[in-house]
C-alpha cells in the first residue's frame, strides 16, 4: 500500500537527517521494499482501526453516524 517512491524520498531525508551512511552491501531500494513489507501489516491494522472510529462512532450496535461523517467533510 506504501508508495515506494515516497518511502525512497522519506529515507533518504531521513539517513541525511540522522547522519547514517549505507553499507556499500546494500542497495536503498532493497531498503525501501524490506521497510514497506515491514510496516504494512501495521498499517493494515491500523487503517482498520481508524476506518472503524470514523464509521462506527455511535453506539456498540455499529450504526454509521452520517451526520458527524457529513462534519466531517464539510469541515475540509
């Protein structure tokens, strides 16, 4: 789900920000698709959770608030 290219991006800042130097064994991109595996099984998690609070915000019984989702896009 993550987008490669902005990941590469990301990183890069990232390693210029905290001063790290890659292994001459190791290739950014390599580093990129290893870090996007490992972050998208919390990210699926996550989205899951999130998209659960934005529907599911009135009682147990998991009826959608319409209302407070039209809030919400009117407040953008």
């Amino acid at each position: 789900m993550l987008n490669r290219s902005q990941v590469e991006t990301f990183m890069e800042m990232m390693f210029e920000e905290k001063a790290i130097e890659l292994p001459e064994d190791i290739e950014l991109e390599d580093i990129v698709e290893a870090f996007c595996q490992y972050t998208n099984d919390d990210l699926d998690e996550w989205l899951k959770l999130r998209f659960s609070a934005f529907f599911l915000l009135t009682s147990g019984e998991g009826h959608i608030n319409w209302n407070w989702v039209r809030q919400s896009i009117n407040a953008l």
